[in-house]
C-alpha cells in the first residue's frame, strides 16, 4: 500500500527577524499551518510578509526562533516567486517554465509536458511560443509561477504573494487551490489588505 503525502505542516515558534539597521520586522511570530491548509498573509509593503516567506523557504534565517516542519525531516522541494519575475528574455514562455527540471537534468520531452500543464493552470497555454518581451506584467507573473510550480513542490511552491498590480485569475478563481495534482498547501499573501 503507497500513502501519499498531501503536504507537511509549518509551525513558527518565537520567529524575530531583524535587519542590519536595528528594524524588527518580524518580532516574536507564533504560527502553526496544518498540512492542507490555507493562508491567506495581509499586509502593506514593508511589513515583512517577504521576508516571513524566505524564511519559510529557508532562504533566510530568523534572528531568533525555530521554523519547523512536521513529519520533522521530511524532505520538501522548495519552489519561490520573487516580486519580480526574472525570466530569462532569451527563452520562450515554455522554456522559462521548464528551467528548473532542465536544470535538474530532467529529460526535454517530460519537462516540456510538465511546463504545458502548468502554464495551461496558469492561463497560459496561448502563450507558449512568445517571449517575456511579448507579456504583460501579470503574465510574466503567472510564468514565474509556473516556474515554481513545475518542480512539484511540497510547501513553499504553493506560497502565492500578489501585489494590487497581479491579476492571477487562475488564484481569484481557486483553481490553483482545488486542484488535486498540486497536492500542496497554498498560502496567499496579499500585497494590500484591500484584496
């Protein structure tokens, strides 16, 4: 009998992150994410909802604190979608999409297959051929997005952070949320509390 994980639980005990000027952006965090659940992070630009992400991720380290995962231990692909989307403008939509399993030493033909579903769950399967030059703002997004979620990650891939310029249909609609092969907790984070 296989038993497939739908994801790991995150919990936060004391987590302080300061920076180098003495600011306290995140002081004393408790939280705890039930593996499957939804969080949706509100906050002005400034307020440390970044920062809270590449600590999850473990792109950064808090000051103080502890960021644990249950099962403890438990291997997770870690995916991140910066604010910016950094494609590489020499690359198709496609291709952009399908760098990390390249990079990973996937074959073409499969990561090429996993790229399309994805961009087809981002609403960009019309777009495969054209280039970052060739896209909106919110389009370039939704490929960063693929980008992450192409590697099939366990946590972090399903963190989402919209700014008020970000139109994510596929996010707005939850059809990223209810669809059952990313098998990943989502966690929203709003770049303002009007969203």
């Amino acid at each position: 009998m296989t038993t497939i994980s739908r994801g790991v639980a995150l919990q936060l005990d004391g987590v302080r992150r300061v920076f180098d000027n003495n600011r306290v952006v995140i002081a004393g965090m408790d939280l705890h994410i039930a593996s499957g659940e939804f969080l949706a992070v509100l906050g002005p630009s400034g307020c440390g909802k970044s920062t809270l992400l590449r600590m999850i991720a473990r792109l950064a380290e808090p000051d103080s604190g502890h960021i644990r995962m249950d099962p403890n231990g438990e291997p997770f692909q870690t995916a991140f979608v910066f604010q910016d989307a950094h494609l590489l403008p020499w690359r198709n939509v496609l291709a952009n999409a399908a760098l990390p399993l390249e990079l990973m030493g996937e074959p073409k033909p499969e990561r090429e297959n996993k790229a399309h579903a994805v961009l087809e769950q981002v609403g960009l399967q019309d777009a495969l051929d054209r280039y970052p030059a060739q896209l909106s703002g919110g389009m370039r997004m939704r490929v960063s997005l693929a980008r992450a979620l192409v590697t099939e990650p366990r946590l972090n891939g399903g963190a989402i952070k919209l700014d008020r310029t970000l139109e994510l249909p596929a996010v707005r609609s939850n059809a990223l949320r209810a669809d059952p092969r990313l098998g990943q907790e989502t966690h929203l984070l709003l770049g303002a509390i009007e969203e």
